[in-house]
C-alpha cells in the first residue's frame, strides 16, 4: 500500500502542539527523534533549547496534504521549521490509515 511519509524538523518547544495537531489532523502514530543540523537560520546557539526534534508519521495523501498546509500556516513565518514528504511503500498499511 503507497501512503505518505510525513517528517517535521522543529525547535523542541512545538513538539506538543505539533503532536496535537497531527493527531487531530489522522495521524495513527508517530516517531520522534532527537536531530542536530544548520540551515538558514543557523545553528541552535543555546544548550537550554535543546536538539531540534524530528517527528515522522505515515498518513493517506489527503491527511499529509492537510499536515503540510497546517505546519506551513501556523510556524514557517516565525520558527525553525521543515516539513517535506515522500511516497512510501508500507506493508501492513491498513494498519496506518
């Protein structure tokens, strides 16, 4: 089954409301890991904000499109945020949707 993985790259106070909203949104499950990197913003200078965090989650087309569109409205403006998806293969699909 082709679903849509969805990955997130934020500073690590959204974490909880990113997590919400993809939940609200259909989102089944997530993963969170810790991740480190620069970009046009720089690199994170404090240690008390902590590693970025990356949030992934597999969802149908129509729940990444709305995932995106949320992510992109409430946060690139003002935040350190990357939001990108690709088609995945997923065996046990149904399991996700």
């Amino acid at each position: 089954m082709e679903l849509e993985l969805v990955t997130i790259i934020s500073e690590r106070f959204l974490k909880d409301d990113i997590l919400k909203m993809i939940e609200e949104r259909g989102s089944k499950g997530h993963t969170i890991t810790d991740v480190e990197g620069e970009g046009s913003r720089g690199i994170r200078a404090s240690e008390w904000e902590g590693k970025n965090v990356k949030i992934e989650t597999i969802v149908n087309k129509e729940t990444a499109n709305k995932i995106i569109d949320e992510i992109s409205e409430l946060y690139f403006e003002n935040y350190a945020v990357i939001v990108y998806s690709k088609t995945v293969r997923v065996v046990r699909g149904d399991k996700y949707i």
